[in-house]
C-alpha cells in the first residue's frame, strides 16, 4: 500500500511551525487542521445542555450523537455503547469500583505487569476495598512479551477479571488478545482491554479481540484530551455505577458523569473522519471499511520506519534495544550503557529531536526490564513521521553516543 507522509504532515500546525523531529506521540500525538477546526466550530456556534428545542440544544445533541457513531465504527462496537470521560484513567477507575461492588474476599482479580499503570492500579485499590485477592501474571523480560502462558498461570476458579494490554506504551508488545480472551472466558471471568496504545497504531476490534470491556484515549490517535470506554452492550446494561438521583440512568448516559465537553467530543469525531481519510483509493465509503484500510497502510508505513530505526540502533555500540516482540507497535525502548536514559533524551533535544525518556506509568514494566523507575528512551511513530524524522533521529544519536 501506498502512503503519503507529506501529505499528512501538512495537515498539523505544530509540525509545520516547530522545526522538530517528534518521537513523542505514544504520549499524545500532534493534532490536525480539521481537529482544531472541529473543536472550534463547536465553541462558536451557540451551545446548550442536549435538547431538542432550541438550536443550541439540538447542536450539542448532534456532536454527542455523531461522536458516539464515529467512536462506534472506531472500535466496531454499537454507538449505544460509547461512553465519554476526563481520560481511561477516570474511567477504568469508575469501571473497577462498580464492577468490585459484586467482589468480596475469595474472589481474584489479575493484572499484568506489561502494562501501564492506569490498567494496574485501579484493579488493585478496587480489590483492596473488598478484600478480593490480586494475581499478577508477568511477561518475557527478554522479549517483552506477555504470552498466554503467563496469564492462564495466574487463573483460578475465583477468578472475577482479568485486565490486560492490547499494546504495551512502553516497549509496543502487543499480546495475543483473542488468546487471552479465550483462556480468561473458559475461566468464567471478564477480560478488561487497555487499548489506548494499541488504538494509535491498529484497527481496533471489540468482537474481535473478545474483551468485555475496553478503553482508549483519542488524544493518543490525533484526538482531543478525553478517555473512551466501551463494552459489551448486555454487560453495561447490567452495571450500576454510582451517578446522580437525575441524571440519565440509560447506558451509556448512566456511566457519564456531569455535562459531557461537547467540542472534544466534535474534535473526536473530526480525528475519526481525519484517519478514515487516510485510507488508499477504492476503500470504500463505509466508515469503518476506510477506517480499516487507513490503518493497514499506516502500519505498514510506520513498521518500516521502525524497522530503519532498530537496524541502526543495532549498529551502535552500547545500545540495548528493550523492544523485541514479534508482534509489535512502531515504539521502541532503548538504553545506552554508561548514560541515563534522561541524559540522552536531553542530548537528543538539543538536535531538536524530541524523544523522552521514563518508564511512562508503566512502572511494573519497567521494574521487571531491569530498567527501574529511569526506564528507557522511548522513539514512538505516529503517522506523521517521514524518513527524513528518522534520518535527523539517527545523525543526533550519533553525535549523542559519538
């Protein structure tokens, strides 16, 4: 497939304006002309609480309606699913205190130490609250891999959820889903999915990853800042979240806490419509279908700067390379023997080369690479990225380790 890198970096204000190379977008990409416009728009045209009687009313009800439908064909799940918060991290917390009032003490909950702590922690305050037990299931420290081995190791027949990555943030593993979702469902438990890595770089598939429940974050895939939380529809209609007396007690309004930000919700629709532009000639009109084949072309175009990237490193002495999954993102990890990782990404700034170093909330992951709370510097692609980003990449890292 072909793709063009130039053509989508003109449409970024920042790319254009800041003379960088960015290898920061695994902590929130850049943000597209039509995303600021949408947010915009939003802002400028008259806005109300969701209604149908006046123009204000009926156009804060449109936004809500059409990003919950792009969200919908985002993550191949009904739009009636698609619920709106501050950020993943508000919402897997609202998910594991609900889901916790029917735990108590006896039952188990497992989480990974691939992943990033937003899907770790909560988990564990929830349990903690009721004295269910956690189980953690590890990874490969060699190849950064989370296998289903690891996981089934930690079921039990107490098991209530299981909560996983889909892509680690921190070295781009992306464990095998379905296989997981299989093993946790034999078990007679629920599998909560982080994909707020993984829906950067991949087509996301609820039915066909086979979770129960999933998160993402639109800021992570050219969006505003919010957090999206979907699952399956019999699932959240059986949830009972703590909400006000009035507020709307219909999924997906029950989950939604307050007045939703109406022009996020117009931005998130605007980098929905943004990606499935991305898609080559003959897609097809159906949102979904274009949505699908932006992302084959996207990763085939960020997997082969990636892959630019870890052959040179490979040639640098004194340079590890923590990524080494067979199925992964375009983001990798490395250290430089003798330099901390933060002395090398402020090395790289002075290139004007942003590539930040950290173990970026994902803690446990990083403890179990050796790499403790330092972590690594992290080179993550987003579809902006040219080869001309990795050649400025590679000649300051060469200076760097010169």
């Amino acid at each position: 497939m072909s793709f063009d890198a130039a053509a989508v970096r003109a449409h970024f204000p920042a790319l254009l304006s800041s003379g960088w190379a960015r290898f920061d977008a695994p902590g929130g990409t850049q943000t597209p002309a039509p995303v600021v416009e949408a947010v915009a728009e939003a802002l400028t045209r008259p806005l109300a609480n969701r209604g149908t009687l006046t123009e204000a009313q009926r156009n804060a009800d449109r936004i809500v309606t059409e990003a919950r439908e792009a969200m919908g064909d985002f993550l191949n799940t009904p739009a009636r699913t698609v619920v709106f918060g501050r950020s993943a991290t508000q919402l897997v917390y609202d998910l594991a205190r609900t889901l916790a009032k029917d735990w108590g003490p006896g039952d188990e909950v497992v989480v990974s130490r691939l992943d990033h702590d937003s899907n770790i922690r909560p988990w564990i305050q929830a349990a903690e609250a009721v004295g269910a037990t956690v189980r953690w299931a590890g990874f490969d420290a060699a190849t950064g891999e989370l296998r289903p081995e690891h996981v089934e190791a930690a079921l039990s027949p107490r098991t209530r959820l299981v909560a996983v990555t889909a892509a680690s943030n921190l070295n781009g593993a992306r464990p095998d889903v379905p296989a997981l979702a299989s093993l946790v469902h034999a078990a007679g438990a629920l599998l909560h999915v982080d994909a707020v890595h993984h829906a950067a770089h991949a087509a996301v598939d609820l039915p066909a990853l086979g979770a129960d429940t999933l998160v993402c974050s639109p800021y992570k895939f050219l969006g505003p800042h919010l957090g999206v939380l979907t699952g399956r529809a019999g699932l959240l209609e059986s949830l009972r979240p703590d909400k006000l007396l009035p507020s709307g007690d219909a999924v997906p309004e029950r989950f939604e806490l307050g007045t939703l930000p109406y022009e996020l919700l117009a931005g998130t629709r605007a980098a929905v419509d943004f990606l499935a532009g991305l898609a080559p000639a003959g897609a097809g009109k159906d949102r979904r279908e274009r949505l699908v084949a932006a992302f084959a072309a996207l990763e085939e175009h960020e997997d082969r700067l990636r892959d630019r990237v870890t052959e040179a490193l490979a040639r640098f002495p004194g340079v590890t390379v923590h990524s080494r999954a067979a199925h992964r993102t375009s983001t990798l990890l490395f250290t430089v023997d003798g330099i901390p990782a933060a002395e090398v990404s402020r090395r790289l700034a002075t290139h004007r080369v942003d590539a930040p170093a950290g173990s970026f909330y994902a803690l446990e992951a990083s403890r179990h690479l050796g790499l403790g709370a330092e972590g690594g510097v992290r080179v993550g692609l987003a579809p902006y990225n040219d080869d001309a980003d990795v050649d400025r990449l590679l000649a300051a890292l060469a200076d760097v380790l010169g």
